[in-house]
C-alpha cells in the first residue's frame, strides 16, 4: 500500500491496513501529516481561544484580586489583541510539540498496556498504528471542529462529543467536563484503533478492544481531573 491507499484504509477498510503497518511500520508521512495539520487547526483557533479566555477573565473579580489590577489589565489586553508572536508561538511551536509527546506518551502505554496480554507487537508498531488512527481524530475531527469553531467564531461550547446535546451546560461545569470525553471522533478512533492493536500484538479483536477503549477510559479521567482542578483558578 502507498501513503494515500493507507489513509483512506483507516476510514474505509481498517484490518488490512493495520496488518500491513505491522508488517512494514511507515510512521514518518503519518507524523509529518498530523503535525501539519495540527499546526494549522491551532494557528487557525488561536485567536479564538485567546478571545473566550480574555471574555472568561473580565468578569472575574477573584482573579483580578489575585493577579493585581495592572497585571490583570496587562494579561486581558494580550488576550483581547495579541500580538502575532504569540500566536505563533502557541500555534506553530507550542501545539506541535505538545501533540507529540502526547502522542509518544500514548504508545508508551498502550505498548505497556499490550504487553499484559501478549509479548508480541514493538513500540514502533504501536507508535505507527496509533499514529494512523490519529487521522480520525486530528484529520477528520478537527476538520469539522474547525468548521464549527469559525462558524460560531468561539471555541466555546463548540464541541463534537455528547456535551453538545446539552448546550445550557456551561463549559466549567462538571457535566460539561464529564460529557465532553465522550468525544465522537475520539471513541471512532480508539475503536478502528483495535483493528491496529490486535495486528501488532496478534491478539483477538474483542481483548484489542479492551485494551484501546481501557486506554481510552484512563485518559478521559486524568482529562476530568485536570478540568475540575483548572475551573479552580477560573473561579
């Protein structure tokens, strides 16, 4: 398979793509791709998040209190016209290497993860399988959360997880943080995610499962607990 029949097989035929990365693990064009597009989304949504955290910042009286009135003026001008360096840095520097230690981190413990059930499989197949399913999410998913966003021009309450079917929920609330794991394109891709695990670790299908949606479900608590602790200083 060439790079493009490799791409369309996530989405449209799954199992033979992944055994073909577990035979000849191809991760350079996958990472190349997904920091790209990375870049893009970030450098397109920055100034939106910037907005939403500078609208956050004016009513909050505690903060203001807490950071020193010229200070807290200083930061909101930032965040209401911020100067093209630093979206640059958030967006082509920061966003990038974030994503890629979440990405190597990731494998590391799925790899973990997989050795429970098999002494089969490698980190580089692991690392190439997950960067593959990646698509879905980073490709896809924020394609159409770019959508969204520059529709609505806010990230706020623009998701593609279930907090969208409740839109009162506001986005330091419990339920929203809660809800907003169950992401779409997230739980697509730790499900096609399985085809992958299974290959490297040649293991049945059904304990792959285990294994992606496991590692799924570890994530979304250490993201619930991050939320809950972060609405403490927007407060």
């Amino acid at each position: 398979m060439n790079f493009s029949q490799r791409f369309l097989g996530i989405f449209t035929n799954p199992r033979p793509t992944f055994d073909d990365l577990t035979n000849r693990p191809r991760w350079i064009e996958a990472l190349i791709l997904l920091l790209v597009a990375y870049m893009v989304f970030s450098y397109l949504t920055t100034p939106y998040a910037l907005q939403d955290q500078a609208q956050m910042m004016k009513n909050n009286l505690q903060l203001k209190e807490r950071m020193g009135e010229e200070r807290f003026n200083q930061t909101l001008a930032n965040l209401e016209k911020p100067p093209s360096s630093t979206i640059i840095l958030r967006s082509l520097i920061l966003s990038p290497i974030t994503l890629l230690i979440g990405l190597l981190l990731s494998s590391l413990i799925l790899l973990i993860m997989g050795r429970f059930s098999s002494t089969e499989g490698n980190f580089k197949q692991v690392w190439t399988h997950y960067l593959y399913a990646n698509f879905i999410d980073k490709i896809l998913g924020n394609g159409v959360r770019l959508f969204l966003i520059l529709s609505k021009k806010s990230i706020m309450q623009t998701t593609t997880s279930l907090a969208a079917f409740f839109p009162q929920l506001e986005v330091t609330s419990t339920g929203f943080i809660i809800l907003s794991q169950f992401d779409f394109f997230q739980l697509w891709m730790f499900g096609v995610l399985g085809y992958g695990i299974a290959s490297a670790f040649k293991i049945e299908f059904k304990k792959a499962l285990y294994i992606s949606y496991g590692f799924w479900a570890l994530k979304s608590i250490i993201y619930i607990i991050i939320g809950l602790i972060g609405r403490q200083f927007l407060s």
